[in-house]
C-alpha cells in the first residue's frame, strides 16, 4: 500500500462533485475529497437553479453551473472541466475513508482495458448491522466477486481522456447514465469494473433504499429504449441473476440468513421495477 501512496503524492486527480440543492452535503462532500483523496483541484457541477454562491466560494473549488440539467449531461461537464489523467467523481451525500482511492487506483492500472473503476457503496440502513464494511471488505469473498463488472458513477476513479474519447456520459441521460456508459464500454471490449476492497457509505431509510431500487429499475428500462445494442433476454437474465447467485454467495460467505432476505429483496424490487416499466410501455 505504501508503494501506491507514494505515487500518488505526485499523480494528484481532479475530483468532481455533482450536485443540486444540497448545501448541507456539499461541504461534507468537499472536505473528504481533500481529506481523503491526492487531490489536484474539487470540481463543483451545480445544478440548482438559486445555487449558494457564498458557499461555493468560501469552499474555494472550481464551479461549472448547470442549472436542471440531466445527470448525465451534469457528469459530462465536469469530465471536461477536469485536466488531470484521472478523475474522482464522488457523490456529494456519500461518506468515505482513509484508505478509499488506493484500492481503486491500483485496480484502474493493473488492467489496459479498465477505463473505470468503482467502489462498493454501502447504503446505511435500518440493515446496518448486516451490511458493515467488515462484511463487504471480508477475506472470505471469493475472488472472482471482489472485482465485478459494473459499478456507481458516484463514488467512481476514471481515465479521463479515454473516456470522452468513447463520448463520455450521454448527456440524454438523467438516470442510469452510469447503467448507459457500462454498456457502451462493454460493447467496446472495454470494462467498467466494481473494487470490493473500497468502500463508500450511503446514509439512507430502508424505505428510501427500496424507493432507489425502484428508481434504478426504471432507469435500466431507460437506457435500453435509447436503441443501444443491448438484449433484453441479456438484460433480464443479468437482474434475475443478482435476485439468487448474489444473495447465496453472500448468505454463504457471511453464514447470515437476513443476508440472503434482504439482497433478495433489494434486488427483486429492481427487476420487477425494470420488468413493469418495459410492458406497460412507459419509456418515452
């Protein structure tokens, strides 16, 4: 590990931040990224229409303003906005740690056709005693889980360059816009993979975490009726698979039943999300 620090020292990266009416998050957001991550400069996107200007400034970070804009067309600005090889794009309510960049960086140049990594994002619920870092960051795990393709745009290190090279974000996107770029990436031969080792942590309700997975249902419908390339048959079988293998391998691994109920859940409410949106025809 120390080997990586000390590269890092000198191979800062720009960290970008988007967010949208949420000031009691931002500074938050602001002081980890300096805190935690070798960081060059703090890219702030904003989107709120009456941003906090006094704010902003008194966090002395770079601000791109966009008001109402789509997520995907707020993350694309802040690609072009950034100079340094590798980004950070970090959500604004997500907490991380100390040694959250390095596991991250290591995985994004061990492989040429990485163009993205992702940490694991922990969501902070009424579950908490089941989904702990300790859990999720276990020995235990099987290799072949600890770095799985797909991950969250929000707690994610890229290659800059490579990535606008490809179109980066589609700024038509407002939810999936992560979901979106994955596949495009896949389609090239090119991956987009999850780090297990880093953590981020997302404060949130069990009710608020079902509402989400509802969300990232229909956001997977979404991208898949903007005409990319991508099977339906693919996709389904892709959302039912997390319903069962995921849930056992971690039932498995933890030897916790609430475990395999509460994945089971989380991901069903996704897949019959995705499954409605796609028969009642409601994608525009």
């Amino acid at each position: 590990m120390g080997m990586w620090k000390a590269r890092m020292r000198i191979s800062k990266v720009d960290v970008i931040i988007c967010t949208k009416d949420r000031p009691h998050f931002l500074k938050k957001a602001v002081e980890q990224a300096r805190m935690f991550i070798p960081t060059n400069d703090v890219i702030v996107v904003e989107s709120s229409v009456s941003p906090n200007k006094k704010l902003l400034k008194g966090l002395n970070v770079e601000t791109v303003f966009t008001p109402n804009v789509k997520l995907g067309y707020a993350r694309q600005q802040g690609l072009l906005k950034a100079k340094t090889k590798y980004v950070v794009f970090l959500d604004d309510d997500l907490e991380i740690e100390k040694n959250w960049f390095y596991p991250l960086f290591k995985a994004l140049i061990s492989d040429s056709k990485v163009l993205a990594v992702s940490s694991q994002v922990v969501y902070r619920s009424e579950l908490d005693s089941v989904l702990t870092k300790v859990y999720y960051a276990s020995p235990t795990i099987p290799k072949f889980w600890r770095k799985r393709q797909g991950g969250s745009a929000g707690a994610s290190l890229m290659e800059r360059q490579k990535i606008l090279d490809i179109g980066g974000y589609n700024v038509n996107v407002h939810r999936g816009e992560d979901t979106e770029l994955f596949f495009r990436l896949q389609r090239k031969g090119l991956k987009w993979i999850r780090v297990i080792d880093s953590v981020a942590y997302h404060p949130i309700t069990l009710k608020e975490q079902l509402y989400r997975s509802c969300r990232n249902g229909r956001a997977i419908a979404e991208v898949w009726k903007l005409g990319l390339d991508m099977h339906l048959l693919k996709i389904v079988i892709r959302l039912t698979r997390r319903v069962f293998v995921a849930p056992i391998i971690l039932m498995f691994t933890r030897k916790d039943p609430r475990v395999l109920v509460y994945h089971a859940v989380i991901q069903f409410v996704i897949l019959a999300s995705f499954l409605r949106k796609m028969m009642k025809n409601e994608v525009s």
